[in-house]
C-alpha cells in the first residue's frame, strides 16, 4: 500500500509540475521568465523571453521518464527512507527546554 500511494503521489506530482513547467503561460511566479522587463515587452517578445527561460525546464520534465519516477517514489516509500523521515519528525515532535 505504501509503494502504491508514493507511485500516486509522485505521478500527479510530476505530472502538474511538468503542465506548469511547460505552459506557454505564467501559471506561478516561481518560474523564471513570468515578469520580463516588469511587463513591458511587447507580446511577441515577452513570450519568446518566457520560452527560452524555461525551456531547461521543460527539457528536463520531457526527458523524466515515468520508470525513473517510479525508482524516485520507491526510494521514499521504502523502508529506509521512512524509519528516517520518521525519526526527524521524532526528534522535531521534543518540545524545546
């Protein structure tokens, strides 16, 4: 059930990160290239601007195949990892003296 509900959780993840990495426009003000000039560029080259800005980005969601996905939600659905997490949100969960 663990292994299932990572695949999830990193399928939609990266599938909404790469639809924002990729949109044609500003979906968040965290991606680069979304007020070029303070808006003052005309449209044509406000959006060429925003294109080269992310198109790292966007090459990078392209080329991210859903077999690694799968190997990057095993990593922090398996045993490991979360004895880990788990141990930090311990050590986090002592109140301060």
């Amino acid at each position: 059930a663990g292994q299932e509900a990572a695949d999830v959780v990193f399928h939609e993840l990266f599938a909404l990160l790469r639809a924002i990495g990729t949109s044609p426009i500003p979906i968040a003000a965290a991606i680069t290239g979304h007020s070029v000039g303070g808006g003052a560029l005309p449209p044509r080259a406000l959006r060429l601007t925003r294109a080269a800005a992310r198109r790292e980005l966007a090459h990078a969601f392209a080329e991210f195949g859903w077999e690694e996905l799968d190997e990057l939600a095993a990593g922090w659905s398996g045993e490991e990892t979360q004895k880990a997490i788990r141990a930090w949100l311990d050590r986090r969960a002592t109140p301060l003296e």
